[in-house]
C-alpha cells in the first residue's frame, strides 16, 4: 500500500484535475445521450453523519464518472446526480424535511433512482413514497431492520439485522443460551435513537432463536451506575453495551469497584461506525509511533459508509443496464423505456460482485463492522436487499484468539 500511494496530496491533485477533464470532455461527447437522474438526499452540512454529503458526495461523483466512462455500461445512456437535503435548520436529520425534499425532486427532476437517505426516521417515510412511485431506492443508511418490508429499498452498508446475525453466530459458536442488552436511548426530536435500534437487531436475530435476551434501558444524563451493576450481576453473562466511550469508561470503573469478577463475563461493546473515536482534540487511532504509521494512516481512510453509496451507484447501473438490455431501444435520443423500479431492484439482489477494497479494511473496528474486516473479494446482496459477505470464519478465528 505504501508503494502505491507514495505521495497522496499530490496523486488526489491530479485526480481531480483528471476527472474534471474527462468530466468535460465526457459532456461534450455525450451530450444528445439520453439522462438517468440519480436522486440524492443527504445531511448537507452536518458531518457527523457518517452519510453527510460532504463525506459522501466524492464516492458518487466517482461512481458516477466511471459509469459514464465505461461505453459498455448503460450505452447510449449518461447518469447525472442531484442533491437536496434532509437536514432541518438545527443542522439534523429531519422525518419531515427528507420526504418533502423526497416529493421535490420527485416533481423537478422524475429521478429514475434514490440514494439515501442515511438517517432512519428521515429513510422511513421516504422509503414510503419509493416503494409507493416504484423507484429504486439505494442507501448505505438505514439500518433498521423495518426496513425490511420497503420492497424499493436496497441497502449496501451493515445493517442491524447483520448485527443481530453477527450475535447470534458468537452465541450460538460458544453455545451461550442467556444476553443481556444495557443501551441508552433518548428520545429527544434530534436524536436517531442509534443505540435502540441497534440492539433491536439484536434483540429480534437472538429471540428467534431461543436466545434469552434481558434488556436494560438507561438515561445517559442520569445514570445510577450501581443499579447498572446489580442489574447485570443478576440477569448477565454475555453483555451487549451501546453508548458512549465515557459511560462505558466509568461503568467498567464501577465493576472493578465492586468487586466484579469480570472474567465471568464477556462484554460486547457496539461503537457505531467507531463514533467513539471522534470527539474534541485531534484523533489518530492509527498513530503509534514506529514505522507502520504511515501505512496504517492509509488504511484507517476507508469510509465504509462513502464506499457502500460508491457501490450502490454502480450495483444500480449494473441492474440497470441488464435491464434495459432486454429492451429493443428505437432511433435517436430518449429511445430507451424507463423500467420498472421493482425490476432493476430485484437485480440487485442475490448476486456476487467484485470488491477489492475489502482487503484494505482492519479488524480494529470490531463486532459492529466484522464485515468490514475481511479479507474476502466477493460480496453480495441478500434476497432482503441487505449487503453481505462471509464472516464464519474470522469471527471464530478472532473470538478464540482473544
């Protein structure tokens, strides 16, 4: 990876100024194509969303220009991308703002695809109304597993039912038939309630498969630690945790007070696409101070979530494009039929493509992201529509291990 990327700044430089020109010279050669509006609706400026459009918007443009490049990918045809926004004006993602925006674009631009949204309550109703006009609906977001009965939604980033499979194969792997879930969740109009829904995936994979499954709410803002303590003395063994870095800190605190013999215990800590890393100084989980730093600063670049839109992008023109090639096109521009939305959806699914940059991707992200970690060149979409690839192996291999 070093040889590769001997000199970043200067290579990202001159791929911008590459793609700019080929951007243009591409408009120029193919501008009585007929255009595919791909849709999307993203954070605008808030980038804590692993799915904000500044984060994001890089991967799909790429997409977007290696679909155009490519004369045996939708001949004939030219993707072209717009945005709107799901924030409201605190800067959130928003239930109201991203199905207004949804309707929007619906009207100005007839997009033939959806990407995004991210958020889960500002996905809800938006998947709504693309299973409603029958519009592909592509995202990286929306982990929730209701998202599940959306016939339009595909989603190419881990999902909460793939956390709740992942649980599931650890207990099941160590014959453990008892878990307790402690998570915070709050309400608040701002707030995706991330924790909730991520041990709901949890809660439904392991109760259908006679897991008992304990589960204790807490308020971030008025924890009693102690009761948090006897709570998992009585009802744990094999603990999932979901908040943050400091309760978690001052909680395993509190067991070590207490004379907790932690080593009866097993405890899975879920940090939602390693949020806990950010925070208010300057973070550098990949600096140690010896000669991989450069190498391990590189592979700690990989955005999963910009890499799953990326891919969205280019799963969609490939259904896409094999299904227009079941149509006989007429003369001149336009010539092509739009197909059905559940027809190009359905293509994406339950099939195997190509995906090299799975080998980049390091374990230290843990449970949450096994996928992210293996070193596997194949992955696929289910018949759910989730994204998926092989895990059995590593999590058995790096369970033992520890």
């Amino acid at each position: 990876m070093v040889s590769r990327w001997p000199r970043p700044p200067l290579l990202l430089l001159f791929f911008l100024i590459q793609s700019a020109a080929s951007s243009l010279s591409a408009d120029n050669a193919t501008q009585d194509f007929q255009l595919v509006t791909l849709a999307a609706i993203l954070p605008l400026t808030n980038t804590d969303y692993a799915w904000s459009w500044p984060r994001v918007a890089p991967a799909l443009h790429q997409a977007v220009w290696r679909v155009n490049s490519d004369p045996w990918l939708l001949p004939g045809l030219k993707l072209q991308l717009v945005h709107g926004s799901s924030e409201n004006r605190d800067g959130f993602c928003s239930d109201s703002m991203a199905p207004l925006v949804a309707v929007d674009l619906k009207l100005s631009h007839d997009p033939w695809a959806f990407i995004g949204p991210g958020c889960d309550y500002s996905s809800s109703p938006v998947a709504s109304f693309t299973t409603h006009w029958d519009v592909p609906m592509v995202t990286a977001g929306a982990r929730a597993i209701g998202f599940e009965r959306h016939a339009a939604v595909t989603n190419t980033g881990p999902t909460h039912r793939k956390l709740g499979e992942f649980g599931l194969e650890i207990q099941e792997t160590f014959g453990w038939r008892h878990a307790m879930l402690v998570f915070t969740d709050n309400k608040d109009a701002n707030d995706d309630r991330p924790c909730y829904f991520a041990v709901e995936g949890l809660y439904t994979q392991l109760g259908k498969h006679n897991v008992t499954v304990y589960d204790h709410v807490i308020e971030a803002d008025n924890i009693d630690y102690k009761l948090v303590v006897q709570e998992i003395r009585d009802h744990g063994r094999v603990v999932y945790l979901c908040f943050s870095w400091d309760i978690l800190r001052t909680l395993m605190v509190q067991l070590w007070r207490e004379g907790v013999e932690l080593d009866h215990y097993v405890f899975f800590f879920i940090d939602l696409f390693a949020e806990g890393l950010g925070g208010g100084g300057v973070v550098r989980p990949w600096l140690r101070g010896d000669q991989d730093d450069f190498a391990a600063r590189h592979a700690f670049r990989y955005n999963l979530i910009a890499a799953g839109f990326h891919d969205g992008v280019m799963m969609y023109s490939q259904a896409l494009n094999e299904t227009l090639s079941e149509q006989r096109p007429g003369p001149g521009p336009g010539a092509f039929r739009r197909p059905r939305g559940d027809v190009v959806t359905r293509r994406m699914w339950n099939r195997t493509f190509p995906d090299p940059l799975v080998d980049q991707i390091l374990l230290w992200i843990g449970g949450v992201f096994h996928e992210a970690g293996l070193r596997e060149s194949q992955a696929y979409f289910d018949k759910s529509g989730s994204f998926k690839r092989e895990s059995r192996s590593i999590i058995v291999a790096y369970l033992n291990a520890r």
